[in-house]
C-alpha cells in the first residue's frame, strides 16, 4: 500500500477551495466543524459506554520524548522545587506536622500529545475564517486560539485502524492513507463516519519506533501518514477533529513538492477541521480488535492556556 500522488500547488489550492468553510458559521467563528460536537452527538456518544474501560491516548511527557531540539521545540522539562530529600535535610522541623513537595515544567506546547489549533497554520497569509498574521501576537493569538475549543472536543471517537487493516504492524514511511483507504477501513471495522466524531487514524508509526526502543527521525522525518486526498474522505462528513500516531499527521514526504503540509493547508486553515498528533493509539487499538467495537466515547479538552496555538493533552477513550 504505497498510494502516493504528486499535486501541484493549483491543484492544492482548489481542494482548499472545495473544502473551505469559511464564513459558514458566522464571521467570528474559532470552532469550524467542531461546531457540530452539539449537546445531543454528546449525550449520543455518552452512550457508547459499555464497559467502563478507559485508555489514555498520550505518550508520557518527559524528558525522553520524541523532540530532538530541533529549534524551539525540546522535550519537556520537569523539575522539583521542593522534594523528599528537602524535608530530610530539615528533618528536625520538616519531620513534624504538614509539608509538602512542590514542582514544574516546562514544555513546547507541541512537544507530545497535542492538538494544533487553527492558527498554528498560515498560508498565503491567511488562517482559518480569513484571519491575516495579526490575530497571533507575542502575546499570543487574538483569534482561534485552541482555548476556543475548551469546552468542545468531547464526543463520539472512532479508531480507523489501518496498520491492522491491512495485516501488518505498522505502515511504512512514506505511504499515503488516501480517501478510498479511509472508507475501505471504515467499512471493515463496521462504522460510519459522521458529522462531529473525532477520526483516529493509527498507522503503527508510534509502536515501530517503541519496539526500535528509538525516537529516530520521528520528529518530522519520513513517515506514514494522510494523503490529500483523505481530506475527501474526512470534510464533506464534517468530521470535527483528525488525530494519528505520527509526528504531523500527513505522509512525509509531502504530496506536494510545491506545498508544505498541503494536508494542514486544507484542514487547518480551510476546512476548520482541528489536527492531532503523536496520539498512542496502540492499547485502544488492540481493545478495538478483541471486542470488534471501533466507536466510543472520546474526551479531549485542551488546557486553557490563554492565546495558545497549540495544547498538549491527555485524551481518554472509554468503551
């Protein structure tokens, strides 16, 4: 399963323009698609919870993660204000009554797990809803800031498996999960994509690189991932959000030698469909085959970090 296609930057263009929702919902509108994440597609997907199993979908925030400094973006780091060996030091105060441990971090917002908002992507200046490079300050954004979709991004997940869907571990670099592989996929695992569900694609990238026991080149090197096309498959279903197992969702190398993240281009900034990435999808993935059940319950709020263009998270699916 290769499926690459090479696209002109025209031809990238006019998939942006099929795909473009600007102005759908009003001119102030930061949520795009997640617009259809409403009060009953909650409650719906509420009720795909059977079991009462849960599965964390982050990868651990540490320092070991997968950024190799490559310019702004290291991994996270953790540090102790206050710890156990303090309280021994002044144990003969620290030994009586309360005390506590106190601790920090500091992180890329987009080192690990993490939800890209709108207006992580420009392209020929513009940004989801026709908004120009001013709404991001050094403060921060002014206008779809991922903060916009604090309270939205809670509702029916579906797994898309397709490394198990085609037999084999995982995907290789550089193959391209185009619209006719999503559908194909769907079909197999018995769901119907739909208005407002958060799509998990697993292409098995995330598990090679745990049995390398090796971050490599994850950080944008080659890898498996969405093909244009897929976004034919993904927006006229009005899907609200996109996450994969890979550093930038999309295959790399682009399908475009004109575009860069031609997939983000029509998403991120046409569409309004939010994009995931670095998601572990391995332990759902593994559920989802045993029971035959690739629908369930999805919670994946950002933090609320004012002005933000990007969150880490921890998503919970719970069947």
């Amino acid at each position: 399963m290769i499926n690459r296609r090479e696209y002109t930057a025209d031809e990238v263009h006019r998939t942006a323009l099929r795909h473009r929702t600007w102005g759908r919902w009003g001119p102030d509108d930061e949520l795009g698609h997640a617009n259809h994440l409403t009060a009953d597609r909650v409650r719906a997907a509420a009720g795909l919870i059977r079991r009462g199993a849960t599965f964390s979908l982050a990868i651990p925030m540490d320092r070991d993660g997968p950024q190799g400094g490559r310019k702004a973006r290291v991994n996270p780091q953790h540090v102790m204000f206050r710890h156990g060996g303090d309280l021994l030091a002044d144990w003969e105060n620290a030994g009586r009554g309360m005390q506590s441990t106190d601790d920090a971090v500091y992180m890329a917002l987009q080192s690990a797990t993490q939800w890209d908002a709108f207006c992580h992507v420009f392209y020929d200046g513009r940004t989801y809803n026709d908004r120009g490079p001013e709404t991001v300050t050094s403060a921060g954004a002014l206008r779809n800031s991922i903060t916009a979709m604090a309270d939205r991004l809670v509702g029916r997940g579906v797994l898309l498996d397709l490394a198990r869907f085609h037999g084999r571990p995982y995907l290789d670099p550089g193959e391209a999960i185009q619209a006719e592989d999503l559908a194909a996929c769907a079909a197999a695992a018995g769901v119907e994509v739909g208005q407002g569900d958060i799509v998990l694609v697993r292409t098995g990238h995330l598990a090679r690189r745990r049995a390398q026991e090796a971050w490599g080149d994850f950080v944008a090197g080659p890898a498996p991932g969405l093909g244009l096309s897929a976004c034919d498959f993904l927006c006229p279903r009005g899907v609200a959000a996109v996450a994969t197992d890979t550093w930038g969702v999309e295959v790399i190398p682009f399908e475009s030698a004109d575009v860069r993240h031609p997939v983000h281009v029509v998403l991120l900034v046409n569409a309004g469909v939010l994009i995931g990435e670095i998601w572990d999808l391995d332990a759902l993935a593994a559920d989802c085959a045993a029971d035959g059940v690739y629908e369930f319950f999805l919670t994946a709020p950002p933090l609320t970090i004012t002005g933000a263009v990007g969150s880490p998270l921890n998503p919970i699916a719970v069947k």
